[in-house]
C-alpha cells in the first residue's frame, strides 16, 4: 500500500515536471531526435561551453543572415545567458535523480517529496525565463526582416 501511494505520487510529480518542461520548449518543439538528447538538453555539459554557444550561434546566423555586429551581440547572449540555463538545467537533473531515491528509499518521506518538487518548479520556471530573456534579447538586435523569420523558426520547431 504505502508503495503503490509512494508510486502514486511520484507519478504525479513528474507528470506535473512534464508538463512543466513541455511549457518551457512550446516554443521549441518537437526537436528530440535530431540531436541525440531530449530536446536537445541531454548533450549539455558533456560537450565543451565554447563548442555549444558556437553551433548555436553559427544555426541562428545561417538561418538569420546576421551580420557580423549582429553576431557578435547574439554571441555575448548567448554566452552570458547559457551559463544559467546550463544551472538550472544541472537542478532538474539532480531533482529527478533525488525523486528517484526517494521513491526508491525504504521509507517514504511525503514532505522531502513535496520539497523536492517545489524546487524542481522553481528550477524549472526559472529555466522558462531565462530561455525567453534570451529569445526576447536576441530578437531585439535582428532587423524587422529577420524577426518575421525568427517568428517563423519558431513557429516550425526551429532549435537552436
């Protein structure tokens, strides 16, 4: 009984973490397979920083046509933005994981649970933010050219 309750749970906490994550790439969809990871996260961190900004950066300039200004600007947001969405990111991992081992420990503590999941929202809302301050600050350096087709990309499951 007080496994099947404990499964209950954390069911409904990650239910709950998915449709969190599924808000936080609605702008972004349907990308998982194309790089390996789901959405895209997974790779993050076993690849060197430098490498990541650089192949966002050289996707949103092809498919953009910055110029060379532009690129250096998208490159500083991306550089100082990524960093944090890397954190939060990292906080989503280790709360799964914590979830894990409390559903798994020989006995269920509700309340670690619940504290647990607040912090993976709290991880997870600040994740939305940041990814849209990014996407806001970077539409601000294009050209009205290219904020109809950044509009665009997004609108058809664009990934950067």
């Amino acid at each position: 009984m007080k496994k099947s309750i404990a499964i209950s749970a954390l069911t409904g906490v990650l239910a709950g973490g998915l449709l969190l994550a599924g808000a936080a790439n609605a702008s972004n969809p349907g990308d998982c397979g194309k790089r390996g990871g789901h959405h895209g996260h997974h790779h993050m961190g076993k690849r060197p920083h430098d490498t990541q900004v650089s192949d966002r950066l050289a996707r949103i300039a092809k498919r953009l046509e910055l110029s060379q200004e532009q690129r250096e600007s998208v490159g500083k947001i991306l550089k100082e933005i990524d960093p944090r969405m890397r954190t939060q990111i990292n906080q989503v991992h280790r709360g799964h994981k914590a979830l894990s081992d409390l559903v798994d420990a020989p006995n269920y503590d509700r309340a670690r649970v619940r504290q647990v999941a607040e912090a993976q929202a709290e991880a997870k809302a600040e994740l939305i933010v940041l990814r849209m301050d990014m996407k806001n600050r970077i539409k601000a350096e294009l050209t009205p050219e290219q904020q109809a087709r950044w509009t665009e990309m997004h609108g058809r499951s664009f990934r950067y």
